[in-house]
C-alpha cells in the first residue's frame, strides 16, 4: 500500500505541475516546410537533399489542454477579492467524459538525406506525456450526493484513467518518390520505456438508496516507476517496445494534394519495477448498528451465541477497505502509447500562397480525440514563411495561431505555435497551449518534376 500512495503523489504532482506548466500537439506544423514534418506524416519532408539537427536545439515542442482553464476552477467572489471554487460552476463546463493532456517531445539529433528519388532519415527523440480522463461524476461527488440518492443511474467514476508515459524512441525512415503525384513514406521505432503508470481497466460504481450504498469496483493500475534515477537509466532499460509511422501524400492536380498518415502505432513493454494493482469487488453498505459501537465488547443473540462486538465492528471496514485496496502484483505488461491518424488537404494559390485544412484524431484511454486546424501560409520568398491558423481542439475553438520559418542559408529558425491568444489575453482563460521551436541546418533540393510541393 505504501508504493501505491507513492504512485497516487507522484500522479498528483504531475498533473498539478502540469497546470501551472507552460505548456507532438502542434497542430500548424504539419503544413510547414520542415524536417519535422516527418513527425506528422513521413510523405511530407521530401524538400531537402540534406540536412542535420542542431543536437538538443532542432526541436523542442510543449502543449498543454484542459476541458477547464485556471478561471474556471478558482475565480474571485463577488464580494471580496478571495479566491473560491465552486463545483456547480465546474459540474456545468464539464461533459460526461473529460480529457487533461500534456506533451512534451524533444528532439535529441535527427538527419536525413535525399538520393534521387529515396529520402533516408533517422533520430533520436525523447517523449513525455500524460493524458488523464476524468469523469463528470467525480466532480458531482465531491459536491454532495444528493444527486444521485435513490437514482437508478449509479455514480460512475469508471472513466478515471491516466496514461503517463516517458520514452525515448530511435527511429529510422524511408520515404519513396513513387511518381510526379504519390509519395509513401516509413518510420520504424525502437522504443526504450523510463516510466509509465497506466489504468488498464477502471470499473468504479456507487449505487446509493435509502437502506444501503452498494459499490462495485473491478480495475487494474499498473506502474513502471524506477527507485532511482540515472543517466544510464535508459541505457540499461529492460523496457523495451516498437511502433512505426506510415503515411502517403497525392497530388489532384497542380493545385490540389491531399495527404494521410498513422503515427505511433505500437506499445512498450514494461519489465522493470513493473507493479499492478487490481480489485473486482462489490460491497453493500447497510449501516452500523450502534450497540456494535457503544454496547458492551460481547453479548448474546437468539440463538444465544456469544457475539463479539468489536470483531463486528471491525468486519465492517475489513469489507469496506478490501472493496477499494488492491492486490498487488509484479508482472510485466504492455501499453500502448497514443496513436494519431492525420488527414489533411492543401491549395496552392501560387507560389506565395497556400491554404490547407488537416483532421487530427488521437486514441488513448479507449477515446477518441478529434481536432481540426484551418491554415493560411504565405512565402516571402525563400527566406521567410509566415503561417496563421484557426484550431479546434479537446473541445475548445479559441485557438487563433502563429508562426514562422526562417532561412538563412543552411540555417533555419522557427517558432510556430496553435494559439496565441494567451500572450495577449490572460493565460488564465487558456484551455489549450502549446509552443514548438528549434534551430536546423539544412539544404534543399533543387525543383524538379517528381516532386511534391506544400
């Protein structure tokens, strides 16, 4: 029980730290003429004959989203300037279902080279993320009952997932000229697991009337956790698993291409310090009797049998604790990590201007996902792209965002983000953010007739 509260501080710590964060959710990358492209979709990046990241420097990537912003939870009361929470308020911005997510992807060294109509690449990327479901029924409870006394509909927590995870992936990824209109690309990963914590399965219910409160619990909670932390943590790690990325992009017309791609699609499995935490109980809670309490330690009943008041008493909460504790195992098991499926289709006005409309749906905690990004590039020549873009997103549609593509030379700067909002509103209004960056050297290709451009 102790390394389970260990598990449960440590879960509370991150997501906390995640709120209050800054915060691979870049929507308004995709488009963008960039090695990093083939994080998205690995058709995309067939601009260069050659390039190499910056170690540490090429691509650094945060993005944060909430169902409710920093407003929502604490806000000031009418009468005075202290801060409250009020839960009704709360209870009525939530749906059933809710989702807290928080990505961070960071590129360690990447390259890539172009020969003739082969596109060769390879990196070496660390990944963090955390994507926590909560249900609406949660949030009811911690307001009172009442609500659901007497009700057939049970209070049903069993949507309380979380899958956090830490990775660093190798990968290495080929990408195919077929024709002057297709384009297939493929990246294989080599994943090497530091932590996880991971609600396989969650089942939570109370049913509560007016002689009884019945609760049902049938979950599973596994964790990877190592006792200490090293720099040969990952050099050593038994936690070992795979994915791939595919994807392909198709050129209509001279106007028109239209693109798709599945990414992440594979799971880790987890050895070291693996620990699960399973229950499969229901408890129906009928009161207590008060001479159980505060009658004598022994009396007799009926059929005068010495009854002992105090193991009564006790058998009381030995139900209640062994309906929620849970029996603790050390098996290895598999995750999976978040997969994406990106759909997306492009207009080139000319050679300035381009706009694009991309579909993004992720799949995580047996949920989808959706999102939407509605883009606008405009070339100033070959030096400098500047991109605008209107996202929706975790069901939040204020999302207005900037970004741009500098190159100087062999050298390219870029700072793109999906709402900029934040930076001239309040941050606390902010349900969605997310910023990513970096600094690539790079060459291209000269034009040619088999290529595809964006």
């Amino acid at each position: 029980m102790k390394y389970l509260y260990y598990k449960i501080t440590i879960t509370i710590i991150l997501i906390i730290t995640i709120y209050h964060s800054f915060s691979q959710n870049n929507l308004s990358m995709y488009n963008m003429t960039l090695p990093q492209q083939k994080y998205y979709n690995p058709a995309l990046c067939t601009t260069y004959t050659f390039y190499i990241s910056i170690p540490t420097l090429s691509y650094i990537n945060v993005a944060f989203s909430n169902r409710l912003s920093f407003d929502d939870i604490l806000h000031k009361r009418d009468y005075d300037d202290s801060l409250e929470i009020n839960l009704s308020d709360i209870i009525s911005k939530l749906k059933k279902n809710n989702l807290l997510s928080f990505d961070y992807h960071h590129e360690l060294i990447s390259a890539g080279f172009r020969i003739k109509k082969n596109i060769f690449n390879f990196n070496i990327t660390e990944h963090a993320s955390v994507r926590f479901n909560y249900p609406q029924d949660l949030i009811k409870l911690l307001n009172g009952n009442a609500q659901f006394y007497n009700n057939n509909t049970p209070a049903d927590i069993s949507n309380l997932k979380i899958n956090a995870v830490h990775y660093r992936d190798y990968s290495i990824g080929y990408t195919r000229i077929i024709n002057n209109k297709l384009i297939a690309g493929i990246s294989l990963k080599y994943l090497n697991g530091g932590e996880n914590i991971w609600v396989e399965k969650n089942k939570i219910l109370l049913q509560i009337e007016d002689t009884a409160i019945t609760a049902t619990t049938n979950y599973k909670i596994n964790s990877s956790i190592p006792e200490e932390f090293d720099t040969k943590h990952f050099i050593n790690s038994k936690n070992v698993g795979f994915a791939f990325d595919i994807g392909a992009q198709y050129k209509i017309n001279s106007k028109i291409s239209v693109a798709a791609s599945f990414i992440d699609i594979g799971s880790i499995k987890w050895k070291e310090n693996a620990k699960n935490f399973s229950s499969n109980n229901t408890f129906t809670f009928k009161g207590v009797d008060f001479n159980d309490i505060f009658g004598p330690e022994s009396q007799t009943n009926n059929n005068n049998t010495n009854i002992d008041n105090n193991s009564t008493f006790n058998n009381y909460f030995d139900s209640i604790a062994n309906t929620f504790n849970p029996v603790e195992t050390k098996e290895s098991y598999k995750a999976p990590i978040p997969k994406k499926i990106y759909i997306s289709s492009s207009y080139i006005f000319n050679d300035k201007n381009t706009i694009s409309i991309m579909l993004r749906n992720e799949f995580v905690n047996n949920i989808t996902v959706p999102s939407m990004t509605l883009q606008y590039i405009h070339n100033f020549g070959k030096i400098f792209a500047l991109t605008s873009s209107y996202s929706i997103y975790n069901r939040n549609a204020n999302n207005i965002g900037l970004g741009y593509v500098l190159n100087l030379g062999a050298f390219q700067f870029y700072t793109i983000t999906d709402n900029i909002l934040p930076l001239i509103t309040s941050i606390n209004k902010t349900k969605y953010l997310n910023i990513a960056f970096g600094f690539n050297l790079s060459f291209k290709s000269k034009e040619s007739k088999d290529k595809l451009s964006i």
